[in-house]
C-alpha cells in the first residue's frame, strides 16, 4: 500500500525519496508541528531522523475508503516512549498523495482497563 511506504520510507529516514515518489504535485500539510508542503515534510522528517535515528514504527492497521488511507501505528522512541498514532492521507486523481491529517497520543503507564491502544 503506497500510504505505508510512504510513511515507512520518510520514518526511516529518507523523506526526500518518500515525497519524489510518492507524493503529487500538492501537499497540504495539518499537522501544525510541519510546515504546509513538500519541503515542510522533508525538513521535519530530516530533522526527526538527526534527532532520533533509532526511532521505530509499528503499522498496526491500515484502512481505506475512495481517496482516503487511514494508517494506525505504535511508535517506539529511543527512550522507551511510545506513541499512537493516526494518520490520514487524501490521494489525488494520479494516485499520489495531496493531504494529510494525524493525530498523536503518548501511551500512558497506567490504564483505567486492561484494553492497549493498539
């Protein structure tokens, strides 16, 4: 699936080769941590993968319905933190991606249930 490469390739450090192949001509950015477009994208996985080369993803579920991917991942960070993490692609008509939404949350030590969030 072209979200998970996508994700996958920027994640592990080469955002530059994820965007040339996977991305259309737009990009517009939700996240208000990234800057709008392209090279927003790329400047902050760069930075990210400088900051935190062991950093891990988990792809848990991916789902999909007309031009929408929905991805959900458990992220692993160098000092055991660990996240969720939702995130939503909108394709264009070529079959790259033009948008994207995401939604992240630190995993909590302690739960009111015994149900994990993955």
């Amino acid at each position: 699936m072209n979200a998970i490469s996508f994700y996958r390739m920027a994640f592990e450090g080469k955002p530059r080769k994820a965007v040339e192949r996977y991305v259309g001509d737009e990009y517009i950015q939700h996240n208000p941590s990234v800057r709008d477009g392209k090279e927003g994208f790329i400047d902050y996985f760069e930075q990210m993968h400088r900051e935190y080369e062991s950093k891990r993803i988990e792809f848990l579920r991916a789902v999909s319905e007309g031009d929408l991917v929905a991805l959900h991942t458990r992220q692993i960070w160098p000092d055991k933190e660990e996240y969720v993490t939702m995130d939503f692609f909108r394709f264009g008509d070529n079959g790259k991606i033009i948008e994207h939404w995401d939604s992240i949350q630190s995993v909590p030590k302690e739960s009111m249930n015994t149900n994990t969030m993955f």
